[in-house]
C-alpha cells in the first residue's frame, strides 16, 4: 500500500503510523502531568472536579494537534482521534497492570491517574467524533 492509498478505516498508512505516535507522544505528556498534579492532591477531594472540568478544554488544543500533525479531513476526525486515543489507553493499561509506579505506586494515586486518562480519552473521542463531518463528494 502506498502513502495515497487508504487501509480499512479509511487512513493513509503515513496518516495510521503518525496517529499512533501521536497518541503514544500525549499519554506519556499525560503520564509526567499526572505524575506531578497528584500528589500536589489536584486528584482528590473537591479539585477532583475541577481537575475533570479542565479535561475538557485542556484536550481541545490536542485534538488540533492531531489533526494537524496526520493532516486529517473533516471527514477523518472521528477515526483518526479515536486510533491515537485508542494508542493512549493501551499504553494506560499496560503501565497500570504492570508499572504502577509511574504513576507514583501506591494504589489511590494509581487509580486516580488512571481514572483521569480515561476520562480525558472519552472527552478526546467525543471531541473528535463531535468535530467529524462528513466526506464531500
């Protein structure tokens, strides 16, 4: 398949390696914000919601870079956010089973970052899939 050529969800395979990562690049950003955020409590108690409310503003500028970077169409937004948002949680999964202490290895925090980067995915797929048009023809 050539660099023009789309694959099955309708991106180039440039488009598909750049997404990946991309996505890769954001959760490890993520990881180091979190790492520093939670034990400063911004996971805890009532900055808890405050942290959750800022998900929503703080991932729009990384939904634009991610369009921007794998020069997705209108009608890629939904596709390409989710595959470099998909990239991030499995990447979330496997440091959360497995390397617990990048998160800072004592379970409250673990769970709490963990929770987050899950929250931030839902927002970034809602974000990408909100921003899909469709194809022109």
């Amino acid at each position: 398949m050539n660099d023009s050529q789309t694959n099955r969800i309708g991106l180039t395979q440039r488009q598909t390696l750049l997404l990946v990562a991309t996505g890769a690049a954001l959760w490890f950003v993520a990881a180091v914000l979190l790492r520093i955020i939670a034990p400063m409590g911004a996971l805890e108690g009532t900055m808890r919601g405050v942290s959750y409310a800022l998900v929503i503003p703080g991932t729009l500028p990384f939904v634009f870079l991610t369009r921007w970077i794998a020069r997705l169409r209108d009608d890629q937004m939904g596709i390409g956010i989710a595959l470099a948002t998909m990239t991030a949680l499995l990447i979330d999964g496997i440091v959360v089973a497995w390397f617990p202490a990048v998160y800072g290895g004592h379970l409250p925090q673990v769970t709490n970052c963990a929770a987050i980067i899950l929250w931030g995915a839902g927002v970034a797929i809602l974000l990408g899939f909100f921003m899909n048009k469709g194809a022109l023809k």
